[in-house]
C-alpha cells in the first residue's frame, strides 16, 4: 500500500504509484511481473540509488545492477532522483559513485551552487519524445540566466576533483570519529554515509528501507540529538530523515567540532 507523505494527495494519484521494497530487487520484478499480467504495465520505476530520505540507505551489493537488468528486460523506464546525491557524492552522482547508468535523471540542490535550481537528463531514446514534441517541457524558470550562471561556476570553478577528495576525506573523518563514539559509549546506533552526505542512525538494526525506518529509528533521540547540536552552534539539519552535507568550506576543525559535541551528548545519556 502506498502511503502519501502528506495531505493533499488525490487518491487517484496515489494508486497511479506501487512501491516495492528497497535492496529488494526479486519483489520489484514480481510486482512488474503482476501489473504485466494485469494488463498494467508500469511506465517507470523512480528510486534513489541511495535512499536519503530517511537518513542515508546505501545499496547493497549487486542490487541496482539487478534493477538495471529487469527494467531493461521488461522495457521499462530507470529513473534515478538525484536530487539529494547528484554531484553531492561523485560529479556524476549516484550513477557515476555505483557505475550503473539509468535512462533519465533528476538533479537539484547541489546543482545551483545555492540557489534554486532544478535539471534533468537522459538518453536520446527518452529525450527524443521533448524533441519531436509529443512531450511539452516548457516551464517560467527554465534556464534561468542568474541560476545558469552559478550553476556553470559551481560546476567549472567549485567542484574540481580536488574537491570531491576533499569530501570525501571529511566524510571518513566524521563517519569514523561518530563510529569510535558510538562504539565508546555502546550508543544504539551507527553512522553511514558517502561522498558528502552522512548521518548517524539511531537504531538497533540496520535500516534497509522505509518500513524498518519506521519500525527501528529512535525519534526521540534523533530530536535529541538535533536540539543538543543547535544549543551548541552546531547547525544539524532537523528531522528525524535527514542527513549532513558537507560544503568544500568545511576542514577537519568543523568535522572534529560536530563529533566533539556528539561525545559530549553520548557521554551525558550514558554516564
């Protein structure tokens, strides 16, 4: 059954959607395999590559491989969101850090280089249908000059390689300093992340997708965890869901004081 994540969603439109399980790609092909035999066949399947909408989910082994092969089998459309990893994790995004490579793409956030910005891609097969006009794609802020611009500046002159060893050397700092924490002081929980996205995920077992997300995450301490951050000047995005994203600003001093403050609120529940 799928859930609409807030009032305001027609059912109608809900029902135009089945979710599948995360890093489950057997159920994925039942379920196509079912629609088909209803004479429904899906027209796509959109997914992160990596959830991030509930902290940070990365792929298990081999599973968007097997996504990539049933789609292409039962000719149906991949479609990767990458509004939350496109250029955040590699400067090709999911589909570059996990090398398997979908029809089309979405892209935002990182993108504008702080300003409102929104892109997507694909293959000539799937563009080809904006081309020769049987799919109208106009919109009032459509290649905005003032985003444009600072979206080539973001991607020319802030997003060098140089930078994404940066990241990601920011990221294995923070991850494995919040690790050595939790282990420390026998927290329930653990940290994940990739690129310069990462979070700490207050949970007994590991979350694999939405239902153990709901089932499993301590929301409490998650709250906790936030307002104890922000009282101390660290700035952690609120939200149970949410993840960190470094910037090409931060240095090991700003990664060191996010796990400082961890420490101390570990130190506090456990002392």
């Amino acid at each position: 059954m799928l859930l609409p994540y807030g009032a305001g969603i027609p059912k109608a439109v809900a029902e135009l959607t089945v979710p599948v399980p995360f890093t489950d790609a057997e159920a994925m092909e039942r379920r196509i395999e079912r629609l088909e035999g209803e004479g429904r066949k899906p027209a796509c399947v959109i997914m992160e590559a990596a959830m991030m909408n509930l902290g940070v989910v990365l792929p298990q082994e081999g599973y968007l491989e097997q996504v990539r092969e049933i789609t292409a089998r039962h000719g149906i459309i991949l479609i990767f969101d990458e509004v939350k990893t496109g250029l955040a994790i590699a400067a090709g995004g999911a589909t570059e850090r996990f090398g398997v490579k979908p029809d089309m793409v979405t892209l935002a956030k990182t993108l504008g280089g702080g300003l409102p910005s929104g892109a997507i891609g694909g293959s000539e097969q799937v563009m080809s249908v904006v081309e020769d006009g049987s799919v109208y794609q106009v919109g009032t802020y459509n290649g905005n000059p003032l985003t444009m611009a600072a979206a080539r500046a973001s991607l020319e002159r802030v997003l060098t390689p140089d930078a994404y060893t940066h990241l990601d050397m920011l990221n294995d700092r923070i991850l494995s300093g919040c690790e050595e924490v939790i282990s420390r002081h026998r927290l329930p929980g653990y940290a994940v992340g990739i690129g310069s996205k990462g979070c700490v995920t207050f949970s007994t077992t590991p979350i694999v997708d939405y239902e153990t997300f709901k089932a499993s995450q301590d929301a409490e301490l998650a709250d906790l965890a936030w307002l104890f951050n922000m009282n101390r000047g660290i700035f952690m995005t609120p939200g149970r869901e949410e993840e960190w994203t470094l910037s090409v600003t931060h240095d090991e001093e700003a990664v060191d004081a996010y796990v400082a403050v961890f420490d101390e609120m570990a130190r506090e529940l456990t002392e």
